[in-house]
C-alpha cells in the first residue's frame, strides 16, 4: 500500500515545525541581524520630510497611510530601484518571458498547432511558470571531461553581458535609465563585442563536438555581422552628432530616423537577427543537424539562465532598434492636458455645508511625479505635463514600439527556412556591408545638403 | 577611492600580464590576455577618456582577443610548440624588464612632474573628431588609404578559385 506519509504522526510533525523555527531563529539572531546591521552602516538612507530614514522609521511608516507615497517615492528614485526593478533587469526579464509566451503561442498558431494548452487553462498561460521550476528542479550534468570552471562560468557571464546590454537602454525621458553615458553607443557596441567570447568558450569548455561545431558557426556569424550592425548605426551618429542614446531619441521628436534612412533600419535589423541566433540564421543552434548547437551540454538552470540571457538581449536589441530608428518613447500624448491647479493643489470636495474637507489629487500622479512642483513644458502647443505624465506616457510608446520590433523579431521563425552558411557570410560580407555604406553616404549627402544636420532640421 | 581602484586596476593588468605568459592552457592565457587588455580600458576610464575605453574594449577584448582564441583551438598545440624551460632566459627577461622600469621611472623622475591635476576637463571626442577633419585631414586620409589597401590586398590573398564549388553552388 502506498501512501504519501507512511508514519505520520502529529507529535513528529509539532517536533519538526518546532526544530525548524529554532534553527531559524538561532540563525536570524546569530547571523542575519548582524548582517543587516553592517549593511545598513554601509548603505546612504535617504531624507524623507527632512528625517532621516532609519530602518525603524521605514518599518514605521510602512503602515502609516500618509508616509506611505514618500517613502515608496524614495524608492522609487534610487539606484537600487533602477537597477533591479524598472529600466534595468526586472522590466527586462518581464518583456522577456511575453515574449518567451507569445513566441509559443504565435509560432503554433502560423503553423495551425495549439502550443502550450494546459497549465493554467487560459491559452498555457502558466506553462512558463512550469518551465521556469522545471529548470530550477532539475539536476545540473557537467561532462566528465569538461573544463569545469569555465563551464560553470560561461551562463552566468552570458547573463551578466545580457544584463549589462540592457542597462545602457533609456526607456523614458528624464534620465530613466540605468547608466547614461556619454558614449552610450560605442558602449553598445563594447557590449556586443563580448558575446562571441563568451559563445566560443563556452563552446570549448564543454569538450563536446556538438557544442563545437555550434560555438565555431557562431563565432564566424556573430563577427561577420557585428561590422554592418556597427555602421549601419553611424548614418544616424553622423546626423544627429551625439553617442548618447538618450539624445538620439529626443533629436525624433518630430520624426523617427527610419524616414530618412530604412537602408540603415534594413541591415541593422537582418544583423540584428544573425546576432540574436534567430531563424533563418540559426546556423549555431541548428537542432536538425547538430543537436542544439553550442547549448547541447547545458543542463538544469544552467540552461535557463542561458535562454534568459538570450531573451533579455533579444529585448534590449529590439529597444535599441526602437531608439536608434523608430523615436524611442516619443509620441503623441495620452493624458488630456490637466489644469495646473487641479494637479498641484487638487479638488476640494466640500461637505454638505460646503467646507473642503477632502482633497483629491488627479489619479496616480503623485506617485510619479518626482517632484510636484517640477513642470516640464512640452514643445507641442503650449501645454504642461508633469514628469509623472511623460514618464508614463513615455513607457507606453516605449513599450508598444519595442513589442513591435519582437514581434517582427519572431516572425521569420514561423516562415523561413535555415540558410546555409556560405549564403550567410555571403550576405554579411557582402550584400550588407555594402548597403550599410549606401547609407553612411546617404546621411552624408543629406548634411552636406543641408537638409538635415546635428540636432534635427535645420 | 580613486587610490583603491587605480591599485585594483594595475593588480589585474599586471596580474593578468603575467598569468597570460605563464599559464599552462593556451586557451586560460588568451583569457588572461583579455583581462589585460580590459585592465587597460579601465586605465582610460580613470584617465577620462571613455572614448578611448570603449574602442579598446571594442577593438581589443571583442575582435583581437577572439581572433587569437579562435586561432588557439583551432591549433594543435603539442604538434607546433616544444617546451623550453630554460632559467637563464626568464632571469634574462625579468632583468631587461627591471631595467626598462627603472629607466622609464628615472625619466619621469627627472622630468619634473611631481603631481598631476585632476581638475582639468576630460578632452572631447567631438574635438579630436573635428580636428581630424579639419586640420589634420591629410593624415585621415592617408590612414584611410592604408587601411583600404591592406584590406584588398588581404582579400587579394585570401581569394581562393574553387571552380567546382561555384559549379555546385545553385545561387
């Protein structure tokens, strides 16, 4: 007879609750309280109303309903915050598993399938929740003779690279990004430089001819395509005159750069899917002819967090096509334009006597808004918003612009076949580099024109 | 702060360096030799010239230092390279190395720069960009010329006549 518990008894049930909540405890106050203490010495706590938050004081206010907004507001503008959760890696991975689902479900729909169906009920929805704790349950197999520590290595640097790439994107204005530098894309370019290595050690680390094989197609893919992805992007350095990514976006607001130059949109983004190893260039990842390229030895989580860093940098390439060709967060406003009073002082509702007893602020802005008293004025009209307003209307063009280009990304998958590699590198060396210098000539011409210049219209 | 990092940079450089001559493995080597190129971009970094720093990591650690690991695996290294352990020569190499220093060290000494400010503002690349072509641009194009020439000369080299294949081929 097989039960789940075979000796299940109450007593050793109590015992085992009673074991665990001591060991924690012992644990908590041995190890843990003294941790949170150095790690607070070492933190800068930011001044809320002109008190310094002590972790006392944010337990406080956490339920006090009127310091609750400043202090979520507080976190809201760290780094920490930046890092982690909003233009960083958070966002990221959260556009990365939609496209992981509708990648599924669309593939199966092109070619008449139903895809995941069952977990969840509503079209698979939690099937990736399934893959997600399968790959965490499963155990880790690394080959005999495999070169250990830079087998283990590769997947997490293959994430960090990825994550790495994504903190360079500007998602909405007023500085909503992680890092913002100077020379944002040639740092692009530096980060993209790092996946081959990555690909090619990770390939020779296993040991395997498979993985081999999949880690030299890639190497010869990923170099013959990383030339025309680079100079497709400098017909739109040399017209507007910067490298920083968020200047680039605020030099399309009145017209995205894929106007004037969709040669350079064109090979950007045929480069852009031979980086990404997606179909019809997934010569690395073949699984007809060499099992699953240079991926075949990764197990468990490891790879997991491989397909994770595939996604994010499938991501961060289609924001970058966004912000270099298609305006990045500019657009159209959403919000009707609001009174300045209503937004900075809110409606009085008054009682039935008519004495304000209550006043309403315009929904969802005072938790944006970095600073009520800050007012942006947008060029368009003369209409105000504030940074709550921008920042929101900002991520949802952002957004909706960026799962546009995913889903041209995914596309090809369900319609084309594989290209040989011959035809592969005869495209990239050829055909693309040539076009992309068809369009440095093009932004040439226009300067020279003096159609367009540094900055937008002249 | 900036003490601490400039030692941790000249750590890895140098650590690097070294590793990257001793190392057993060709393939742990050429990793080392990129963290010495990478220690070297971090050099830029401090110098303020970022510019600078991302064409070294974009150049050197992302082109040079993948050509020459795909170069080492393609290689079978115990047909080609005998080893030589020869004590004389590596003291021979540590003294030249020491003399060098010393010189270089006693030059800087005697130049007369005891302090350097860090004040001054980092160089713009739009400057070294506008100067390249506006009073400098014979040397661009002469860089230009030579760099085109080497590459149609190297595809002049690597041109290959495989007439059976171009007959297979069906595009």
């Amino acid at each position: 007879m097989s039960v789940i518990a075979p000796k299940f008894r109450l007593g050793y049930f109590l015992k085992g609750i009673f074991d665990n909540a001591f060991w924690i405890l012992t644990i908590v106050t041995l190890a843990g309280i003294p941790l949170i203490q150095i790690v607070l010495f070492y933190m800068d706590l930011p001044v809320i109303d002109g008190e310094l938050l002590t972790a006392f004081l944010a337990f406080t206010w956490l339920f006090n309903p009127t310091m609750q907004i400043p202090l979520i507001k507080s976190l809201l503008y760290s780094d920490l915050f930046r890092i982690a959760a909003f233009p960083g890696f958070g966002f990221a991975a959260l556009i990365a598993a939609a496209t992981i689902f509708v990648e599924r479900k669309m593939l199966a729909k092109l070619q008449l399938r139903v895809g995941p169906f069952y977990c969840g009920k509503i079209e698979g929805l939690l099937q990736l929740a399934g893959d997600g704790l399968k790959l965490i349950s499963k155990e880790i197999i690394i080959p005999a003779k495999a070169d250990k520590p830079l087998f283990w290595a590769a997947p997490v640097l293959f994430v960090g690279t990825a994550a790495a790439f994504v903190a360079l994107i500007p998602v909405a204005p007023g500085g909503w990004v992680v890092a913002d530098l100077d020379v944002g894309l040639l740092a692009v370019f530096a980060v993209i430089g790092f996946f081959p290595i990555i690909t090619i050690l990770s390939a020779w680390s296993a040991n395997s001819k498979f993985p081999f094989i999949g880690g030299i197609r890639a190497l010869h893919q990923m170099v013959s395509f990383e030339i025309p992805l680079i100079l497709s992007l400098l017909g739109v350095v040399i017209l507007t005159g910067t490298l920083n990514l968020s200047e680039i976006v605020e030099s399309q607001s009145n017209f995205p750069w894929i106007i004037f130059m969709p040669i350079g949109a064109i090979v950007f983004f045929t480069a852009m899917l031979a980086e990404l190893e997606r179909i019809p260039f997934d010569l690395p990842e073949a699984e007809s002819e060499i099992v699953a390229g240079w991926l075949t030895e990764f197990s468990g989580m490891m790879y997991g967090l491989v397909q994770l860093g595939s996604y994010l940098k499938l991501y961060a390439f289609a924001a970058l096509f966004v912000i270099i060709f298609l305006g990045g967060w500019t657009g159209p406003m959403f919000w009707p334009p609001l009174d300045t009073e209503l937004i900075m002082e809110g409606t009085p509702i008054p009682n039935f006597k008519g004495d304000p007893v209550l006043t309403v602020h315009a929904p969802g802005l005072p938790l944006f808004d970095k600073d009520p008293n800050e007012w942006v004025l947008q060029e368009q009209g003369e209409l105000q918003y504030t940074s709550g307003q921008l920042l929101i209307n900002g991520v949802i063009w952002f957004v909706l612009k960026t799962v546009a280009v995913i889903f041209f990304i995914l596309l090809p998958r369900g319609v084309f076949p594989r290209i040989r590699i011959d035809m592969l590198l005869h495209i990239g060396w050829y055909k693309l580099i040539g076009l992309a210098f068809v369009n440095i000539f093009i932004a040439l011409g226009l300067v020279y024109a003096g159609v367009l210049g540094p900055g937008g219209i002249m | 702060m900036a003490d601490a990092l400039f030692l941790a940079i000249s750590v890895l450089t140098i650590g690097s360096a070294i590793a990257a001559l001793e190392m057993r493995s060709l393939v742990y080597g050429s990793i080392a030799l990129m963290g010495t190129l990478g220690g070297v971009a971090g050099f830029y970094v401090m110098l303020d010239s970022p510019f600078v720093a991302m064409f070294q990591l974009a150049v050197y650690v992302g082109s040079i230092a993948v050509l020459i690991l795909f170069t080492v695996m393609l290689v079978k290294r115990e047909l080609i390279f005998k080893k030589i352990e020869d004590p004389k020569r590596k003291f021979a190499g540590i003294g030249l190395m020491l003399i060098v220093i010393l010189a270089l060290g006693a030059i800087i000494m005697d130049s007369g720069i005891k302090s350097i400010s860090t004040d001054s503002d980092p160089v713009d690349f739009r400057e070294i960009g506008g100067d390249f072509l506006t009073y400098y641009w014979p040397a661009l194009v002469l860089m230009a010329l030579i760099l085109a020439g080497s590459v149609m000369g190297a595809l002049v080299l690597a041109r290959r006549e495989d007439t059976v294949e171009n007959e297979q081929r069906t595009d």
